[in-house]
C-alpha cells in the first residue's frame, strides 16, 4: 500500500506529490520549517493530509526546541 505520510520515528515522510503521476518520491522532514515549506510549496495536499502534516510540523518544533534547552 502507498501511503501520503507517515511518521518513521525521527521525521515525517510525505509522498511528493507534486512528481505525482510520472514519479514516486517521498521526502523527509525533520523541522517545523521543512513542513512549512512542503505545505506551501504543495509537496502534500487535501486538507486532511495537510492538517496531519501540520500537526506533525508542531511536534517536531516543540521537539526541537526541547531539545535545544537540553543542551544549555
């Protein structure tokens, strides 16, 4: 089965779906800032895949941001 998005457990892996129909390639994301931009560059569309995205986009910003206060 080909999935749209799914969580590997350190990113966020999006099927491109501007490559979409001649290619299938997927990116991973790491940082609330690559969600961003693979939203508004629409790597990921319909509007439950672009809430989840978005979802997950404010994890890894929260993520990250914990832990760079750990390592203060």
């Amino acid at each position: 089965m080909l999935y749209t998005l799914e969580w590997t457990g350190n990113a966020l892996r999006l099927l491109d779906q501007t490559k979409l129909p001649t290619e299938t390639t997927f990116v991973d994301l790491t940082d609330e800032k690559q969600v961003w931009d693979a939203i508004k560059r629409l790597v990921v569309r319909g509007a439950p895949a672009i809430g989840v995205s978005a979802a997950f986009g404010a994890y890894l910003g929260v993520r990250g941001s914990a832990n760079s206060r750990q390592r203060l």
